[in-house]
C-alpha cells in the first residue's frame, strides 16, 4: 500500500464512494500533503477511521453581543457592575 493516496484513492482505502468521502471532510477534514495539497496519508486515514472525532472541527460562532470589561469579571467572577 502506498504512503500518500489522492482522494480517490483515500475513499477506496476507506470504503467509501468519493462525494460520501468529500461529504465526511466537511466535519472531519484531514491533512493534506503534497506540492498541491492533494494527497493524504493512510496513517492519517486509519486515524480518522478509528476515532473520527479527533478530527472534528467545531464551526466559529460569532457571540451576538461583546461584553465590557465589566460585564466581564461580573459574568465569570460574580463582581463588578455587570449592566
């Protein structure tokens, strides 16, 4: 087995069909290798296979309003004038 494999390859190795691997990266994306970053590696692969959550990325929420220093040290030490 080879060391790098390209998508296509990598889906095969994974036993799934290319759009259901493309769909998985989405949540669970990999490292890519290669000058064009276009290969992954089977480590990585048999990683993600076993414990895909590793690989989880957890999407930015912007918070709906920033808080003052204040509101702060109120919210996470119980002091201050939090308004």
């Amino acid at each position: 087995m080879k060391a790098y494999l390209n998508q296509i390859e990598a889906a095969e190795y994974c036993g799934y069909s290319v759009d259901t691997f493309r769909r998985h990266l989405r949540s669970y994306p990999l490292p890519k290798y290669g000058p064009t970053g276009n290969r992954y590696k089977t480590v990585d692969l048999d990683s993600w296979m076993e414990a895909p959550h590793k690989f989880k990325v957890i999407p930015f929420r912007k918070p709906e309003k920033l808080l003052s220093l204040a509101e702060q040290k109120a919210a996470v030490f119980g002091y201050g004038k939090a308004g």
